[in-house]
C-alpha cells in the first residue's frame, strides 16, 4: 500500500454468536469481515491473516472459518493454547 502497510491481522474467534461470546464485543465478527473486505478492496497485494485462538466452544466452527477466510483470499492461522482457563470451563 502507498503508506507503508503491507501486512494485517485480524483477529476472530468464531462465528458470529460465538465471536462475540468470546470477545464480549457486540458484532465483533460483522466489523472484522467487513474490514477484511474494505482492505482487500484497497489492496490485492495486501497481506491479510485472520487468527483464532482454538477454544472448545469454537472448536468445530474451524472448518467454516477456514473455508470463509478461502473465499476472502486471506490466510487463517491458529493458536493452540490460550493462558486464561475461563474458556476450557465446562
């Protein structure tokens, strides 16, 4: 991009009820799709990655995700272990 930029990161944590259970942020996901769109609009060489802490109640949403940043032509990447116990609770 003209100023500089040539990576972003994005994060999201589910789907959409998911994400904003996750995150407590309302919409969350909607605004980060969005955003992934405006930026690629922008920019085809643009480096967009979307991450996702792997939690159990996002789990089995991984493939659509997966599938969903595919079809943005954004990389997904993954973290395994996330340091607060909250989320592995039954």
């Amino acid at each position: 991009m003209e100023k500089g930029i040539d990576y972003v990161s994005v994060s999201i944590d589910g789907l959409p009820e998911t994400d904003t259970k996750i995150r407590g942020i309302p919409r969350h996901y909607d605004r980060a799709i969005e955003g992934i769109k405006i930026l690629r609009s922008v920019s085809k060489d643009l480096k967009i990655n979307v991450g996702t802490t792997v939690l159990k109640p996002n789990i089995k949403e991984i493939p659509q995700l997966v599938e969903i940043c595919h079809n943005l032509k954004v990389n997904w990447f993954f973290n395994l272990l996330d340091t607060s116990l909250y989320f592995f609770r039954e």
